[in-house]
C-alpha cells in the first residue's frame, strides 16, 4: 500500500507520507517549481516538485502527473508562479 500521497482540496494542499502529514494552504504558496534535490522529503522519486509557500517554506513532492498537479493547485491559486 502506497503511503505518500498528495489531495488538492478547495483551499488546501495535503500531502501524507508515512505518518507524516502537512497541510498547507494553496494561497500561501508562491512557488512550484522541477528539481532533482536528493533532500528527504514526501516524494518517491528524484524527479520532484519544490513547492514553496509562506515566506521561506519549501517542500518537494512527486506526482506521477505533474502538469496535471501544477494545473489543479493554480486553479486554486491563479498567483503561483511556475518555473
């Protein structure tokens, strides 16, 4: 059973890995952006996502579809830039 997970809810990010679990708000973040930082993190693969949020927050993630995962968090958030 996979544990990591990542759930996009009308005004949340919630991202579950093991017992591990944040909430963040979508419009706090500022940021999404690729990366193949080896930091521990809630992602399965060394290809991620840095997310960043609130004013020096940063966490990486992997969806297995990450157009689709930028796409829903800016429909949440229009203001988040991409890069």
């Amino acid at each position: 059973m996979r544990t990591t997970h990542y759930t996009i809810t009308q005004t949340h990010l919630l991202v579950r890995c093991g017992p591990w679990r944040v909430q963040m708000p979508v419009d706090s973040i500022t940021r999404v952006e690729p990366t193949h930082n080896p930091m521990s993190s809630a992602a399965l693969s060394l290809d991620r996502l840095a997310i960043h949020y609130n004013r020096y927050d940063e966490i990486l993630v992997s969806p297995r579809d990450k157009a689709n995962f930028i796409e829903a968090l800016r429909q949440v958030n229009p203001q988040i830039q991409v890069g």
